[in-house]
C-alpha cells in the first residue's frame, strides 16, 4: 500500500494532496484527477492525463482506419465519462 496522508477540506472543498505524496507521485500543479465516489465514506482519487492517453491511442492506431480510431476515442470518452460522472 502506498503513504497515506491526513488532510482537510476547506470552505471552498478544496482538498489538499500533501507534499510528500506530491512529490513521491511528481504531481504537478494544474494536473487533472478523476474523482469517483465508492460508498459514503470513500472516494477514489486518479491522475488524468489527457496527452498521456491520446499517445496511447495513436500508438494502438497502427493498423486501424479512421472509422475504427473515431470508434475507439469514442469508447474511451465514454469510459471516462461514465467512471467521471458514474453514468
């Protein structure tokens, strides 16, 4: 298991990652996260990187045709989308 850190939300529900974790993850201010809600007490918080993840899908696009890449952007947007806004 990775270091666990105590932190606080304030008035306006910022949340703060605490250092030592940001600089073990070399977190960087303006990245995006990914907050999803597991139960009333839990929540998961993941790095989105938008770059990092069309790299991939170019890289997986090799031997795809345009319709077959517009399919698989599609299908990634809309796992994000459903792991973002739990639809």
């Amino acid at each position: 298991m990775g270091k666990v850190g105590l932190t606080r939300i304030d008035t306006k529900g910022r949340i703060v990652i605490p250092k030592e974790i940001r600089k073990r993850m070399g977190i960087k201010p303006g990245e995006e996260f990914l907050i999803t809600e597991i139960d009333g007490d839990t929540i998961v918080i993941k790095r989105f990187d938008v770059r990092k993840m069309l790299k991939e899908i170019i890289k997986n696009a090799g031997g795809l045709d345009l319709d077959e890449l517009e399919g698989e952007i599609e299908k990634e947007g809309s796992r994000v989308a459903k792991e973002l806004y739990d639809l």
